[in-house]
C-alpha cells in the first residue's frame, strides 16, 4: 500500500479524444480516477508534461534558441496543470497548482516545504513547468521530485499496459515485461517507455518505477492497493 505517489502524465494522454490540447472529458476522468486513490489516503504528485501543445526538441532551431524552446514547453506544462487543476476542483478534489516557473499571477510557486504542507493537508498538488530547467523533460522533472516529496513510487501512464520488447501495435508477438530491472531498463536501447536519465536517477536511489496503462479504470489505484499492474521497475 503507497502512502504518496508521483503521478507523471504527458500531455498526449490529457489530449485525450483531441490531436492537441486538453480534452476536458479527458481531465475529467483522470480526476474520478485520482479520487479513487485519495479515498485510499494516498497522496498524490503529479507532474504533467506538455507534449499536446509543443516539445522543446521539435521546435528549437530555425532562430530559437534551444532553451526559449524548452521555455516554450514549459509553458505548454503550464498550460495544462492551470487547466487540470481546475477540472479536479471542479470535481471536488481539493488542489493546488505549483509552478516550478514563476508565474506569480497564474500560480504559487513552488517550493519543497510548500507542497508538503499541501500534501500533508490532504490536497493534490499538480505541478507546471517540469523541473523549471531546460534539456530536460518532465520524465526527469518527475523522478527529481518524486526523490524530493520523499514518493513511495513514481507511476508513469502510457497507452499500453506497460513496457514491451517491441511495439505491441504493430507487432502481435511483442513481449510484455512484468518486472524489469533498472539495469535492463537503462541498457536495452529498445525500452523508449522513459527518458534514460530518469531512469537512471530513479535507479541511483532506488526509486521504484510502475509503468502502466492509464485507460484501464481503476489501474491506479489498483496499484497503490500493492496489487500488481502494469511493468515495475525496480
Ligand atoms: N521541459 C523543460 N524542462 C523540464 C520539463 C519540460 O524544458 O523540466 C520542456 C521541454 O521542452 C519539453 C516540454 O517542456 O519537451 C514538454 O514536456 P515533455 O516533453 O516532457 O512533455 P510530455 O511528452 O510528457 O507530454
């Protein structure tokens, strides 16, 4: 049973039925499912990526500087964590926003002993612009945090129900992994499921990983009950 989660959900899953942007029906649902977790007085992180409106990566270049163009991404994280905090409230979820960037006017800043006291006053704490650092994604952002809040896991969601040795789309005799080792996860250059850095810094101080499909209801808290779902990482 996990006493406080790292929930790390990208913007492709917030877009939910759209090609980009936040899918209210989408955050809505998210929302019932955390809920379902806070019932079990589970605290809950999460950091939200921003990939629905833009990834640094793609669009540095052509005169933008690599680091306005993570500035951009971190907007985009902004953009969603403004609007999930919201729909989470909306649903009776006691929230806050904190933003990694300072944004005085949209939301508080964040600060480790701030987001402790939220947490500890029973609120989901939904954080905006990743680790407030460029060259990195908020995969990273997310297992920096998770070391710092002191998590029990960090819990990314994918669209399939954990990690595979090749894409189970496109290939019907792809493998599902149900534990992996860091080591592997790190070495195999076929696991893309998250960053290596992540990875290697959840590894370094023994952070546990659950991979896991976010669309099956019911998966998250499932997982914070100790039953097994998805890929773990450990
Ligand atoms: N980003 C950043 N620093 C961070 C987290 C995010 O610079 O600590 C920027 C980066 O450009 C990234 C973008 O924000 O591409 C959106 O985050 P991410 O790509 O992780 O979103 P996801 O793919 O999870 O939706």
């Amino acid at each position: 049973m996990y006493k406080r989660i790292l929930l790390k959900i990208s913007g492709e899953q917030l877009a939910g039925e759209y090609d980009s942007g936040l899918d209210p029906a989408k955050a809505k649902w998210l929302a019932e499912e955390v809920k379902k977790v806070i019932d079990q007085d589970c605290q809950v992180i999460i950091m939200v990526g921003g990939g629905n409106y833009l990834r640094g990566a793609q669009i540095a270049g052509h005169g933008i500087k690599r680091t306005t163009a993570d500035h951009m991404g971190m907007m985009a994280t902004m953009m969603n964590a403004l609007g999930l905090t919201d729909i989470f409230e909306h649903e009776d979820i006691k929230t806050r926003c904190l933003s990694t960037i300072f944004a005085e006017q949209v939301a508080e800043s964040f600060s480790h002993r701030l987001a402790e006291k939220h947490l500890e006053n029973g609120r989901v704490v939904i954080v905006a612009g990743g680790s407030g650092r460029p060259y990195v994604t908020t995969d990273t952002a997310a297992a920096i945090l998770a070391l710092e809040l002191g998590c029990d896991v960090i819990m990314k969601a994918t669209k399939v129900d954990g990690v595979y040795d090749s894409d189970p789309a496109k290939n019907t005799d792809a493998k599902k992994f149900e534990k992996l080792s860091f080591q592997e996860a790190v070495e195999n250059d076929k696991i893309k499921v998250m960053d290596k850095a992540a990875l290697g810094m959840a590894m370094e101080q023994s952070m546990p990983i659950i991979i896991f499909e976010l669309d099956k209801p019911g998966n998250i808290a499932r997982a914070v009950s100790g039953e097994h779902v998805g890929t773990t990482i450990s």
